[in-house]
C-alpha cells in the first residue's frame, strides 16, 4: 500500500470516529441544555415551557443517535475497503457544506458510497485536499463538489 493511501484510509478511519463521536456529544449538550431551561421554566411557573423544552432536547437527542448509527465505523468499513482494495466499487463522492442561517460558520462534509450498504461520512476541513485524492484514487466515481468546489 502506497504512502498516500495509507493517508487517506487513515484519514478517513479518524474522521469517522472523530464525526460520530461529534453526532454524539452534540445531542447530549442539546438535550442537557434542554432539560435546565425546562428546569428554570419550572421554577418560574412557565408549565407549557417545561413540555416544549423536554420534547425538543428528546428529539434532538434521539436524532443524534440516529446520526451515530448512519455514521457508525460498520457503516463505513465497506467503502474503506473499496478504497483499499476496489475502487472502482465507489460510485459517488460528495461534498457537501452545511452552514447556519446566515452562512457565518460553514462546516464541509465529504460523503463516499458503494454501490451498496457502505456509507461514509465525514466531517473534512481539509475537504479540497480529501476531494482530490479521493477523486485520483477513484476515477469513475461521481464527484459532486458543493459551493466552493
């Protein structure tokens, strides 16, 4: 295996822990969060507060977990394999940007699939340098750059 494929496969194990990871801690602030504005609504006799802060905080968490399921390291270790070993199993190669209302603070996300059950998804603030490795290394996959790309 050549230095630069041992990069990226490296690169891309990391991210996806790192992302799930992310996915996970982000729901529990959230929900937390949710659960001390529900407590001060409570102290102040804000009773249609306290439900409405509970919901949300349960949702958000439950979103979170879903999130880390979709991008779990057994969702992703087919398409590192690919990578690996057939990459011209891998079909598509997205960049995506999500960003607040304003768009002040972007994120770049870099998405690798199979033609089957493998999905990777990770966040890549190095995504130019991502993109364009995974893109030599994979030619007939479909690459899809995001605003900027």
């Amino acid at each position: 295996m050549d230095a630069e494929l041992e990069r990226l496969l490296a690169r891309l194990e990391k991210g996806v822990a790192d992302t799930r990871q992310q996915f996970g801690s982000g729901g529990t602030v959230i929900a937390v969060g949710s659960v001390v504005v529900a407590g001060i609504a409570a102290l102040r006799a804000i009773w249609f507060l306290v439900p409405v802060c509970l919901l949300f905080g349960a949702g958000a968490f439950a979103l979170a977990r879903l999130a880390q399921r979709k991008n779990s390291p057994e969702r992703a270790a087919p398409v590192l394999v690919a990578l690996r070993d057939a990459p011209e199993r891998v079909t598509r190669i997205v960049h995506m940007v999500t960003s607040d209302s304003r768009g002040v603070f972007q994120t770049h996300w870099i998405t690798v699939g199979t033609g089957g059950a493998g999905h990777l998804h990770v966040r890549a603030d190095d995504w130019k340098e991502l993109l364009e490795v995974l893109a030599r290394r994979c030619p007939q996959a479909e690459v899809t750059r995001g605003p900027g790309g």
